[in-house]
C-alpha cells in the first residue's frame, strides 16, 4: 500500500506487470524479513526501485510511519513463534512424560543457595 501510495502520489501510472512485480516481491519480503525489525522500509525503497518510482521526498514521511507499524508487526510476530514453541513443548512433554527433561538433554535446575 505504501509503494501505490508513493507512486500515485508523484504521478506515477503503474501498469498490470508492475502491479504484480509489488505484489510478488512484497509476498518474498514478508516471508524473509519478518522477523528483522525495519526491514520493511528496505523492501519498500527496493521494491519502489525494482518499478522505478522515485522515494527521495516521500522517504521521511515513510519512516515516520514505518516505525510505529513495523513495531506492532515485530510485537505480533515474536508472540506468534512464542506460543508456537510453547504449543510445541507441551506437546512433547506430553508425549515424552516425566522422561522429558532426561529426553531433551536437560539437566534438573540446582537449589537456589542464595541467602
């Protein structure tokens, strides 16, 4: 939406093949950028590059808004593979019962010594 916005914004009249070019390459970005934090405001001016639309006047106004969206998306995702590997432990203790500790290589936790 942001690179439309820039491109429309500045005159731009983007055609079928370049519409699907930001909607390829945004799907790519999204999936091996999604944990990086301000990746996507590098996908965007490479994307923005790639359909050669200009970004030079827009860019502030597209770090204003990145910062505050792309930290909420970081915040969801990392809570996503948080539940995700707590689903998964779970299950295999589960599955794996009281051997699950000796199973995973774990080692039981020493008596706290402090005073």
């Amino acid at each position: 939406i942001t690179i439309l916005w820039v491109a429309y914004s500045q005159g731009y009249t983007l055609g079928f093949s370049q519409i699907m070019t930001i909607a390829m390459l945004s799907t790519l970005g999204a999936i091996g950028a999604s944990p990086i934090p301000n990746s996507g405001i590098a996908i965007i001016l490479l994307i923005c590059e790639n359909i050669g639309v200009q970004t030079s006047g827009f860019f502030p106004l597209m770090m204003a808004g990145d910062l505050l969206l792309d930290r909420m998306l970081t915040a969801v995702n990392e809570c996503g593979d948080m539940w995700c590997a707590l689903a998964t432990t779970d299950m295999l203790r589960r599955k794996l019962g009281p051997d699950f500790d000796k199973e995973m290589g774990l080692e039981p936790a020493p008596n706290d010594t402090r005073a």
